[in-house]
C-alpha cells in the first residue's frame, strides 16, 4: 500500500434520509476527539460527544427525527450511521490495531469493554440501568445503540458492567470505555504497515 493512503486522515460520511429520521454524520478516525453533535436527545448527544472526545474520533452528528412519536428511531438511525461512517473511514481496515479493551471508573462505578474490529458483528451485554430515563433519553435504548453501532460498524464488542449503582456514572462509564477501546482498535500500528490483521487476509465475510 502506497505511503499517502498510510497517512492520509481516515474520513467516512453517511447521509441517510427516510420517513422517520433525516441524518447527517461525518468521522474522522484520526481526529483530535472534536465533535458538532445534535440529535434532539440531550443525553444521547453528551454520549457521542464523550465517545468522540475519549476515541479522539471526530464526529459530527445531525439528526432530526420523529421525536413527536418517540426517541427510538432517532437512536437506532443514527447508531446506525454512526456505524456505517466508521465502516467507510476503515475501508479494508489495513494496519489497524483490531482489538481494543478498557476498564473505565466513574465514581463507585467501573465497567469493561473489549472490542474486535472483525467485520463480524455480534454484541454481549452485560450491564442494566434501574431507572427508565436519563434525562429524557429512555435507558432502554442504551443497549440498542451499542448493537446498532456495532452492526453497521462490524465489530465484535464485548461490555460490562463490574459493579455501580448510580444510573448516570454506569452509562458514561460504558461510553468511555467503548470510547478507549476504539481509540485501540483503530488505530494504525507502524509494525503491520498496510498488512490487514488477519492471517485470512481480510476481515469480514
């Protein structure tokens, strides 16, 4: 692989419109962790701006959606996009470091992510929330996010959580920990040049 495409800024951009969401997002895999994110959903913005700003993933992220009905489609869609731009930004996923973990403290709470960018989509989850809203986002989207991400993105991703017992640090403790192990897994390691991470020669499929 040519040494531009080793150190040109790694970019996706997904545009998704239909009946129920209208959704801009644009990542930059070898950002600063800056982020432009409005969703309509306080606290799943405060997320994707901890996710953004813990990967050092630039993220922009503009979503209008049909709240009037419920926050479901407006979480599901643009996990879903969030997921397909980081697709796109990985392209064949050469050089990368593939896998990721983390432990992430908050206060009484500590949870644990460990993540495999193998074009194979698949999700444990081990963590729960005992109140119905955080902000006005319903935590029972949380999970759904995660899975969403991980579908369109194609990645293996394990969460946990340890031990904790207020709401607000469990979930920004699973966030930043998706978020650290990103920032891992794709990361370019110099030892592999444009080697893809799999002794198949690709990932995926």
């Amino acid at each position: 692989m040519s040494e531009p495409s080793q150190t040109a800024p790694r970019t996706g951009k997904i545009e998704r419109k239909t009946a129920e969401t209208e959704i801009n997002i644009a990542v930059n895999l070898d950002g600063t962790g800056t982020y432009d994110v409005s969703t309509g959903i306080g606290f799943l913005d405060h997320m994707v701006e901890q996710f953004s700003k813990h990967s050092l993933i630039d993220v922009t992220m503009n979503v209008s959606g049909d709240l009037h009905v419920d926050q479901h489609h407006t979480t599901e869609d643009s996990a879903i996009a969030l997921g397909q731009a980081i697709a796109e930004a990985l392209g064949d996923k050469a050089g990368i470091g593939r896998y990721g973990a983390a432990y992430s403290p908050m206060d009484e709470t500590l949870s644990r992510v460990a993540l495999d960018i193998s074009g194979r989509p698949f999700v444990v989850w081990k963590a729960g929330f005992t109140q119905e809203k955080l902000g006005e986002w319903d935590t029972e989207l949380i999970e759904h996010w995660f899975h969403s991400v991980a579908q369109t993105a194609g990645i293996t991703l394990h969460m946990e959580l340890l031990y904790g017992s207020n709401n607000h640090h469990i979930c920004e403790s699973l966030y930043k920990g998706f978020a650290r192990a990103m920032r891992i897994a794709v990361e370019r390691d110099p030892r592999k040049g444009g080697a893809i991470p799999s002794t198949k020669g690709q990932l995926g499929g």
